[in-house]
C-alpha cells in the first residue's frame, strides 16, 4: 500500500468525520416523550392589530377536547382518526401486511424502531383543515368557529368491502354549505378529496370564496410538521444521527427542477402539481385537480422551532391555495383533490395521478431525493431491487453489489498494482536521488518526476481503485438513509433492519463519548475493524515499500480502532458494505499477487520459488 493509498483512506476518514460531526446533530436537546400529552396550540384569528374584529377581546382558538367524538377509519393500509368537530386528521397510522404476516411499518419498539409510523404529530391540527384566503372575511371567521358533522361513526375495510366514503359537512352563517367527501380504498395509500361549496341563500345574493385577489381564494392545509422516524438509540441518547433538515419537511413540485420548500418571488403564483410533507421515508401529498390552477405557500410563523427529535419541521405548515370564485344563489362548486400518505417507493409512486387528469404527469417520485450522487443511487436501488428479486434479502443484495464493485474495478486496482511494484523497483534510485539533493527540494521533485516519466510510474496510482468507489460510497450512504427498501428488511439473526445500527446485545447503560454514546454491543463494526486490521496486514505487507513500511505503520495502527467508532451506529447495511469491501480487496490482493506478476521483473519472479524451496 503506497503513500498515496494511505493519504486516500486519511482523506476519507476527514471526510467521513467531517460528515458526522456536521449532520450527527450532536448537541440536539434531550427528547419530549411523545406518550407526554402537549398543549393545543392557539391560533389567533383577528387581523393582527385588533381593529374593526368584533371579537378581537376573545381571540379564536382552535381546540382539541379529548371528548370531542372521532371518526375510526381502518383498512388493511392504514387507520386514520378523524376529529368530527373540527373535520381534521389527527392520526394516521400504517398497518399493512407482508405476505408473510409479518408488520411492515408498525410500532417496531421491541426491536430498533420506537415510533409507531403515525405521520402526524399530537399537535397538528391543520391536516386537511380549510381556510379561506382572506383572514379578516367574516365567512373565515365563521368558518375557523364551525361545527362539522359526519355521516359516518366508523369505517373498516377489508377484502369484501373494498371502497367507502366519509362525508363531513358544516353550515356557515346560513349562506355557505361546506362538505368534505372522501373516499378511501383498502389496499391503497391514495385517499381521494372532494370539496365543495354550495351558496344555500334563496336570493340573488352572490357568496365570494376568498378575498379580493383572484389568488386568493381558499386554503386546503396540512401540518404543522410530520412525526420523524427514530431509531431506539437516537431516542436513548435525545440526538438525531443522519438528520438533513433540508431534506424534510414542506416541499412541493411545480413540474420543472426539483421540489422545493420554499419558491422564489417569481414563482410564487406558479400553478403546482402537488405539496406535501416529508420525512426520511414516507411522506404526505396533496395533489390537485390541475384545472384548479392551485399555487403552493409555506405557512411558517416566526416561533421557537421545537426541541421534540420526534416530529421534523415542527413550525411548518403546506399550503395549497386555490383561486377565488364566487356562487350565485343555490349554485354549488366541487373541487377534487388526492391524497398519497405512504411510504416513499419509487414504483408506487409512479402510478400516482393527478385527479381528472390522468394523462397528466406529476412525477411524485422527485420527492425522493438521493442527494449530489443522486443518479449512481437511482442506478445502484435498481441493482440492488434487481438481486433482490433472485434471493429475497437485501443484506444479500448488498453483498453481491460489493463483489460486483470489486470485480469491475479490478483493471484499475491491477493498473495501481502493477505501478506499486514499480515502485519498489525504483526505491533503490529514489533514496540515491533525496541523498545526491538533500538540500535542493525544487531539483529532487524534478528528477524523481523524471525517473517516474521514464520508467512509466504513476505517482497517484495508488488512488485510482478508490475513485470510481468513492460515488458508490456516498450513494450507498444516501439509500441507506432514504429508500424505504432498506427500512425494516431483515438481513438475518439479529441484524432486523438494514437502515439501523444492529444490537448484538443491549446494555443496562450507556457509555459516553466524543463522538458517539455506546448503548449497546454491536457485531459488525467489530467485525469490520477485524478485517480492516487483516487487512493492513495482507494488502500492507504485499504492497508496502521500504520507504513508506514505518511511515504505514504509524498512521494506520489506530486505522481499525477509528473504523470501529466511526462506524459504530451507523447503518448496519453500510457497515455489511464495507465489511465486504474489506474481505474482497484481500481476496483480490491474494488473486493479483498468486496469477499475475505484472511490473515484476524477471529476477524477481524467479527468486520466488528459490525462496520457498528453502
């Protein structure tokens, strides 16, 4: 292993360091309980200064009470919890099945999961709630005051009744009739919305929606925040590990570039194709009818961000915002919308359209977001999907990815090889050259160049097997950390969960560090500072040259110890990727040094059997 080999793995290490300590959110404060009942928040509704508000004494409060009756809704998908009174989802928890029976996004408390996957959090109180778009309307007051009733006391689906519809409606200052129809499928995420309006005056009085501006119409909200997927030792230590903010939260899409949380001055009036909220791997989208002509806002008052790890973005609010209208007397409006509130995959949400419009694309599946290396990830799931479909394990999946890496990277790593051993055949000349210029640096680097020129030498050979790696390497990072694939799939024994550090055994304590806090044994960072220890031994010792054998030996004794740390909760399937990467480069070493003696000269192949022979 060359200088340049070991300032490669060094960089990395810098890197990966560098990586923990920016986004390992280290000094985040110690969690809220989510079983801990929180206060209900209080939304003022009078015009901000107190005038001309009758009630402006008496601010309006949105309130939750816990006898308020609610609306059960259960499929073989999901089970949702409605407040009737306020025609608001207060839980929405995924229940569905694996062939084999076993749970696929439950309350995994027993294992590595803590938090049953209810995406919103105990003090949302805006998901699917209206709003209209101009606050100081007498109507919105009335409308944020209004009772809403159910037609329905419960819903449950399954194989036999495969589709129902729960129907809330609220009558608002004896002018307005407001409905809320939706319709729920049992083996579906998609729940599908229809608002309507209905003027119920009998004269020839017109009922405008919204304010004066023809965008400012009605609001359809959902938030505030989303509940955060935490494993069991971010909540033991109150600190969130591979955590981009950035990443969750609002976001919405308005057909070109990426989605965005925010939109620029000039594309705040952009009709979008949905907006929604997301976390590390499921999210919830509203999608409108695009005749609507719906444009997107970020409702994001200016408080104190809550220190609860449980709920991300806990201060932010989606917004769809549709344009004015008005109703003459006895006329009604309905508006469709669709809902997806479910787990990020990629092929389900493929098959996602827009209401009414089918033909229209509204690529949904851009709310997965893999980061710089974004197209080596989307090209690595689908290998890895691939391997998948032959062994039904994703630790497999992961195994055969390394060896495949291995194998089409072994020109380049045979390349270094061959200049290493060069190398070492230049040795001799190379300490005769820093003797003769022991005082002029300047013509020292000159005639080493030289002699590397002549001989055919690359210096920095030793990096090349590491760059087609290094996108792997973060790509791998990014799915780990966002393709609900990997969330949950079991690899075997006691590593149940490919995206969460694996528990050998767990401790009755925890033991504080730098850099991390040590709650449990796990196996395979142990394992893999074992092999990255043979590996020094079987790679270093067959590459190394006399120059760089002491200078190797320094750096890279502590080399294993560092990978145990740094590793130690991390991804077990990041882990498991590395741990193959270690035990197929000695592989590979082995394969090169036994079949192949390019760069040897002829003495020296010669000379090796003598040497065996005695």
């Amino acid at each position: 292993m060359g200088s340049r080999y070991i300032l490669a793995v060094v960089l990395m290490l810098v890197v990966m360091i560098g990586w923990t300590l920016i986004f390992g959110n280290r000094f985040a404060p110690e969690p809220t309980d989510p079983t801990t009942p929180e206060q209900t928040p209080q939304t003022n509704t009078s015009d901000g200064n107190g005038e001309n508000d009758p009630d402006s004494a008496q601010p309006q409060i949105i309130q939750v009470n816990p006898d308020d009756p609610v609306i059960q809704v259960t499929t073989d998908t999901y089970e949702i919890a409605f407040n009737e009174k306020l025609a608001i989802a207060k839980q929405w928890e995924f229940t569905e099945k694996k062939e084999n029976g076993d749970l696929r996004f439950p309350d995994r408390s027993d294992t590595n999961l803590i938090v049953p996957m209810n995406l919103i959090p105990e003090a949302a109180l805006n998901c699917l709630a209206i709003r209209l778009g101009n606050e100081n309307l007498q109507l919105d007051l009335d409308l944020r005051r209004a009772t809403w009733d159910a037609d329905k006391e419960a819903i449950t689906l399954s194989e036999s009744r495969k589709k129902d519809t729960l129907t809330f409606t609220t009558t608002i200052g004896d002018v307005l009739k407001v409905a809320k129809r939706l319709t729920f499928y049992n083996t579906s995420y998609t729940v599908d919305l229809e608002l309507t309006f209905e003027n119920i005056t009998d004269n020839s009085q017109l009922v405008q929606i919204g304010g004066n501006e023809l965008s400012n119409g009605y609001e359809l909200r959902w938030g505030a925040g989303i509940t955060a997927d935490i494993l069991i030792h971010e909540k033991d230590s109150g600190k969130r590990g591979r955590y981009d903010p950035k990443k969750e939260g609002s976001k919405t899409y308005i057909g070109t570039g990426k989605p965005k949380k925010e939109l620029k001055d000039e594309l705040a009036y952009a009709n979008v194709l949905w907006a929604g909220f997301n976390n590390q791997y499921f999210t919830a989208v509203m999608i409108p009818d695009p005749q609507l002509q719906a444009t997107y806002k970020l409702d994001k008052p200016e408080t104190k961000a809550s220190t609860d790890i449980f709920v991300s973005a806990p201060t932010e609010t989606t917004v769809l915002t549709i344009p004015n209208f008005q109703l003459s007397s006895q006329q009604k409006e309905t508006h469709s919308f669709r809902l997806y509130v479910g787990p990020k995959d990629d092929a389900m949400l493929k098959e996602i359209t827009a209401p009414n419009d089918p033909e229209q694309p509204i690529n949904l599946s851009k709310i997965i977001d893999f980061g710089f290396f974004g197209p080596v990830a989307w090209g690595m799931l689908w290998l890895v999907k691939l391997i998948y479909n032959f062994f039904g394990n994703y630790g497999i999946s992961i195994i055969v990815l390394t060896a495949l890496v291995k194998i089409l990277s072994f020109p380049l790593t045979r390349k270094a090889h061959v200049s290493m051993k060069k190398m070492q055949q230049l040795q001799p000349q190379l300490v005769e050259l820093k003797e003769k210029f022991r005082d002029d640096p300047q013509k020292l680097n000159k005639a080493t160049m030289r002699i590397y020129k002549e001989n055919g030498v690359n210096p920095l050979s030793g990096c090349i097997p590491w760059l087609p790696q290094l996108p792997i390497f973060w790509a791998l990072f990014a799915l780990l950390g966002t393709a609900v694939e990997f969330r949950g799939a079991p690899f075997f024994l006691w590593i149940n969960d490919l995206s969460a550090p694996d528990v050998f055994v767990k401790l009755p304590f925890t033991i504080p560090l730098i850099f991390l806090d040590i709650d449990a044994i796990r196996f395979l960072p142990l394992l893999n500072g074992l092999t990255t220890w043979l590996q020094q031994k079987f790679v270093g010792g067959m590459s190394a040259t006399p120059a760089t054998t002491n200078m190797q030996a320094k750096i890279m004794q502590f080399m294993p110890l560092i990978f145990v740390f740094l590793f130690y909760n991390w991804a077990s399937g990041f882990v498991l990727y590395w741990l193959c990467n270690n035990v197929f480069t000695v592989a590979q070493q082995y394969i090169q040094t036994k079949y192949f003696h390019d760069g040897e000269t002829e003495e020296t192949q010669v000379t090796k059997p003598n040497r065996k022979q005695k």
